[in-house]
C-alpha cells in the first residue's frame, strides 16, 4: 500500500440517500418478477390445456381446473381485503412517521402486524377448505407452488414489520426512511397479490 | 480528481490486529470490507473457472475419438451441465458482481458499501450454494440424473445460488445509487459504476424469473414428477438462464471495464461520453429477451410479410444488444486516436475480452436465423464459451487494472499481455472450431457417435483451444499472486485514476 496516498486530501462527504427505501424497491421489483413470471407460466400452461366437453354437454371446457376442485371465494376475497387494510395501517405509521409520533407508528405497525398474521391464516384456511393434495394434478402442483411462493413473501413482510415495529417501540424516530421502506415493500406486495387473486383465485 | 484516502476504506475488519491463524481467518470470514467480500468472490469464482475449463477439456478429449474411455456415457448430460451451470453461475456471475463489490464503493467515494452484512451474506449463499450444486453433481444429481433426492438437492443449491447473487446485486445497486460522493450524479459516475449498476439492476430483475421456473420444478419434482418434465425438464424450464441472451447481461460490465481502462489511457473524459451510457443501456435490453423465456428466429422462407413478421422480434431481441457492443468499441476506438494515450497492459485483455463477447453475440445472431439451421448444434455451445471466457477474459483485464489499486502493487506489464494474448488464442481455438463444426451439423451436448465431417479436427482444435486457457487462467492467477506480494510498489498516480471520469 503506497502510504503517501493517504496522505492525499479525502473526498467529499458522502450523502447518503434513503437506502432502506430504495433496496426495498429494488426487493420489491425482484418479487413482482418472481410472481410475475409464475403466473405467466400458469397462463401458458393454463391456455394449452386440452379442451374438453362440459358435462351437459353444451360447450368445450379447457381441461386446466378438476371439476372436483372448488375455489373458496370467501376467504380469498378476505384476503384481498385485508391486503387494503394493511395497505391503509402502514399509510398510516409513515403519515404518523412524518410527524414523530412513535406511539402512532407503533400502533400502526402493531395493526398491520395483525392483518399480516390474518393473511397466513387466511391463506391456511384457504388450503384446508381446498383440501387438494400437491401430487393431484397438474393444477395442484402449480397452485401450491404459486400460492406458497407469496405467502413466503407475506411471512418476509411480516419479518420486515416486526423489525420496523420493535425499532419504533425503542422510540427511533429517525426511522422514517425505514418506515416509508416497509410501505413501498407492502404497498408492492399488496399489487403483487391483487394480480394473482385475479390469475389464480378469479380467473381460475 | 481527489484521491481516495486508502486506509479509511477499510473497516475494523480490515485492520484487526490479531495476529494468530484463527483472527487472521475470522477476520476475512465475518468481514463487512467490501475489499475482502468482493476478494472472496472473485477468488472462488476463479477456483470455479478452472474446474470448468478442466471440464471443458475432458468433453473435448472425449469427443476427440470414440475410444477414449474418460467419462461414463450416462454422465454426458450432466457434464455439459456442469460446464453451462458452472461457466454461468460458478464463474462469470461472481467474478463480475465480485470486481463490481470490491471497485464500486471506491469509485463513488463511498467508505462503505450499503448493507455490507447483506453482501456478505449473499456471497456466502452463493458460495455454499455452488458447493450444494457440485455435491449434487457428485452424487448422480443436476439436469439429467439418476438420483431424485442428489437432484432435489441441485434444485435447492441452484436457488441459494440465485438468492445469494440476488442479494449481492441489490447490495451494489443501493450503494451506487445512495452512497454517492456528494455532487456526484448517476451521469457523472464512472463508467464502470455505470456497467456495474445496469449489471446487477438487470440481475435483479432476471433472476427471480429464473427463481420462479426453479420453483415450480422443484414442487414438481418432489411430488409429481411430470408436468414440467421431471428431471429431464430442469434444463428445459432453467436453460434459458445459463445461454443467450442471459449471458449478454452478464457481459455488460466487460464494457464497463474498456471504457474505464481506455478513460484512464486517454487521461482525460471520453469523447461522447453520453454515447458510451447509452451503448451499455442499450447491450441491456437483452434483459427483455431473457424475461420473455423465448428465442426469437428469423424465419427467411415463406412470403416476405412472413419475414418481415419475424425479422423485427428477430432484430429487437438478438441484434439491438450487439449495437450497444459496436457503439462502444467504436467510441473506445476513436478515443485511442487521441495522442496523448499511453498503452496498458490491461487493455489488451479488456479490449480482447469485449472483442470475444462481440464474436458470441454475433454467433448468436446466425444461431436464430432457422434456415442456417445451427440449433441444437456445437454452434450454440460456442456461443456460450465465447461470451463466457470473453467475459473471464476481461475480468481478469479489470483485475490487472484495479488490483494495483487495492494492493498498492503494479502488475508486470509485458507478462500481462504476453498472458492476455495466450488466453486470447485460448477462447479463440476453443470456440472457433465449432462454429465451423456447427455448420457440418455436429450435435449440441453429444459426445459420441456422428459428430459431422472433419469433426475430429475441429474437436482435436477447440480441446487444445480449452488446455490454452486452462494454462492461461493459472498462470494469470500466479502472477496475481506474485505481483500482489512482491510486486513493484506502485506510484501515487493510479489512484487517482480510480475515481477518473472516463
């Protein structure tokens, strides 16, 4: 090491400039190509189903979802649901954010944290009511796959609230950034989802 | 240009002062040093170079004569396997994301990179990852083998890998774009902070479409082994990811490192400097290919509205990344016309290193026209060991060119390029014969029975091409060393020319 180059004058300050927020968006990109590109093989897959007559007889069916497969709805609306509510609590902790109210940022969290929990179960409830093996069909095994690739997306979420809470519970209140990072994270996951409710749950 | 303080780049872990075997090893093991975590990459990833050019030599003695017995014949599918999963993720990805690890902080003035334990984590995802991935290989594992759980195994290595260099790319991305020095804008960074940031961007965006089809065929192969084709269907669902465009992702930076090299050779700001962002940017649009899972040909028979159909998907996917290659080259060159540039040594590897990539790309563009039929021939094998060593070839023009600035040491000049133009004659005996081969319809992933006309030749050629290159990536891995220990100490200069706009 040439020691008379320490010697030389260090650069500028650096700026550091809202890294949580921005990995969070890149993280957030990096999901929605993963789910992304599952379902667009399940579109594929799904559109080169073989056709088949429906059972009076009438019109041709694709062959893609069991007839013995039934979707529950309610759950699955629920969970679209409860994305928007989470949607409006972390809203809520990055307005209370903006304005140093850790108590407010810790109860938004605390709420969001819950619907969060609502979801996984939400989603147990959806694969109990189905009560479909993975090695079924062809359907099954793409549904699981899908479906347990977001929830594993909501549990990291659900990771990511706790560290914001339990840091706005030690009254960080420089933690906006982190905060807005968390929001843009679920904010994402709450799109990401609502595409795949439509592909996976509506369309079928 | 301020230099850059040297010592306060380096963390606590850098300096420790224990002096035992165990701190020593410690040290470098929980490092936060985006030096050391970037060194820790690019060092295993030449480990994983060498293993795979070793394997390149093996299927091409293999194939040289049908009596040479070096390889049982059910292990053929998973060797050429061993040769694209390692060249791709074993080697090239790490090398480039591990130079950029190492390089970038210091470039933009940063004394940190940004989620340094991240990186770090990443990096050893991506190690122990690539260990899972060659222990599988072992055990009768990967694409094609014979041992559901080896290849369960596989599957689960291979997504280690893709989180690992995941993480290390959003590591990159986030200091590049938020750990500027201040003043510094995107536009000003230097081009190879540029390269890097449209590298790992596009990594981020590409590898989790490959994490998605890994996904559904791990579901698939633990539990019903037949809507994506079980073992066989790995490669069908994840090839895309380790050939064309990909691997064009992969080679960005290899522009990045020219433009840097020849910004420093010219001592001053690049001609056009705007053109050479705008050629990078353009070599990524490559990434629209990849996410898309599908190859698009040029179809030349039938009506000319049927040609026209095919050729602009054709044009778009497969010639728009070689433009950003030719605005490059040509500005690099018309850079060098100024008479103030001094020689490098490590130019003539940066420039060979693009110069191989071009050749692929090129090959590539050929590949995709149907009537030329050269798919699922050698052809398309030396696509990938042109873009593939090209890109070796150019990391180690980048290492030649930074790591006197990490260790303070010059690298030899004229072993430099004596070496560069040995591995040079390397890629090109070990690709060029199968473009020839490729035309006399010599099989893809085929090691025996009818290899074409003149087919042991060309064989008997690109093996000696693979051992010219084995010999090359060794001896320059030598003088590394050497120069790193005992080399000359390097003058004041070169550092000044790390953070240098080029």
């Amino acid at each position: 090491m040439s020691t008379s180059a320490t010697a030389l004058n260090s650069g500028p300050k650096i700026v550091v400039r809202r890294q949580a927020l921005v990995l969070s968006g890149l993280m957030s990109a990096a999901s929605a190509m993963l789910i992304g590109s599952m379902l667009a093989i399940w579109l594929q897959f799904r559109a080169n189903a073989p056709l088949r007559e429906s059972s009076d007889g009438s019109k041709m069916l694709r062959d893609w979802l069991p007839e013995s497969i039934k979707i529950p709805e309610v759950a699955t609306n629920t969970m679209m649901l409860t994305f928007v509510i989470t949607c409006i609590m972390v809203q809520w902790a990055v307005y209370s954010s903006r304005r140093a109210d850790s108590k407010h940022v810790t109860l938004a969290l605390g709420v969001a944290l819950l619907t969060e929990i609502a979801l996984i179960n939400a989603q147990i409830a959806v694969y109990m009511q189905m009560d479909i093996g993975v090695r079924d069909s062809s359907y099954t095994v793409m549904f699981y796959a899908v479906t347990a690739t977001m929830s594993t997306l909501i549990v990291i979420g659900l990771g990511f609230t706790l560290m914001t809470m339990f840091r706005s519970l030690a009254s960080r209140n420089s933690d906006h950034d982190l905060v807005l990072a968390h929001a843009v994270y679920w904010y994402a996951l709450a799109a990401i989802f609502a595409t795949m409710w439509f592909v996976v749950y509506v369309q079928k | 240009m301020t230099a850059i303080d040297m010592n306060s780049v380096m963390t606590k872990s850098d300096t420790v002062s224990g002096t035992n075997l165990f701190s020593k090893i410690s040290s470098w093991l929980l490092t936060t040093s985006h030096h050391r975590i970037g060194r820790l990459m690019v060092s295993v990833s030449l480990l994983w170079t060498v293993a795979v050019v070793v394997v390149g030599v093996v299927l091409g003695v293999e194939r040289i004569s049908s009596s040479t017995d070096l390889i049982d014949p059910g292990s053929t599918t998973q060797l050429f396997s061993i040769f694209r999963v390692g060249l791709i993720f074993g080697s090239v990805a790490p090398m480039t994301l591990g130079i950029a690890l190492a390089i970038v902080p210091m470039q933009i003035g940063s004394q940190v990179l940004a989620f340094a334990r991240g990186a770090a984590f990443g990096a050893y995802l991506w190690f122990f990852g690539m260990i899972i991935v060659g222990v599988s290989y072992i055990g009768n594992g990967g694409p094609g083998g014979g041992d559901p759980q080896m290849v369960d195994l596989f599957i689960l290595g291979l997504g280690l890998v893709i989180a690992g260099l995941l993480v290390v790319s959003a590591s990159i991305a986030t200091t590049i774009l938020t750990s500027r020095r201040a003043g510094m804008t995107l536009i000003d960074a230097p081009i190879f902070v540029w390269s890097s940031l449209v590298t790992s961007i596009s990594l981020i965006l590409t590898l989790p479409v490959m994490a998605g089809a890994l996904i559904y065929v791990a579901v698939d192969h633990s539990y019903e082994r037949s809507t994506f084709g079980a073992t066989d269907g790995i490669n069908a669902w994840i090839g895309w990811a380790l050939t064309s465009p990909q691997i064009f992702l992969l080679a960005v930076s290899t522009l990045g490192v020219l433009a840097q090299i020849v910004g420093t050779m010219v001592r001053g700001r690049q001609p056009l400097r705007g053109g050479l962002l705008i050629g990078i940017g353009v070599m990524s649009t490559a990434l629209i290919g990849t996410v898309t899972q599908s190859f698009y040909s040029l179809q030349l028979n039938g009506n000319l509205s049927d040609v026209a159909k095919s050729l602009l998907p054709f044009l778009l996917f497969n010639a728009l990344p070689m433009l950003g290659v030719l605005i490059v080259l040509g500005l690099c060159l018309l850079a060098m016309k100024n008479e103030k540039a001094k020689p490098s040594a490590s130019f003539v590897l940066a420039f060979f290193g693009v110069g191989m990539v071009l050749t692929g790309m090129l090959g590539n563009v050929l590949l995709r026209i149907n009537d030329l039929k050269l798919s699922n021939t050698v052809f398309e094998e030396a696509v990938l060991v042109y873009v593939g060593y090209g890109v070796v070839l150019s990391s180690l023009g980048a290492i030649a060119y930074f790591g006197p600035r990490i260790w303070g040491r010059k690298m030899p000049t004229m072993p430099v390029i004596g070496l560069g133009l040995i591995g040079v004659l390397g890629v090109v005996f070990a690709a060029l014969p199968y473009y020839i081969a490729g035309f006399t319809d010599q099989p893809a992933g085929s090691i025996s029975g009818q290899l074409g006309d003149n087919s042991q030749i060309w064989n008997s050629v690109a093996t000696a091409g693979q051992t010219i290159f084995l010999v090359f990536v060794v001896a320059f891995v030598g003088l590394v060393i050497k120069s790193s220990r005992s080399g000359e100490i390097a003058d004041e200069a070169i550092f000044e020319t790390v953070q240098a706009n080029s």
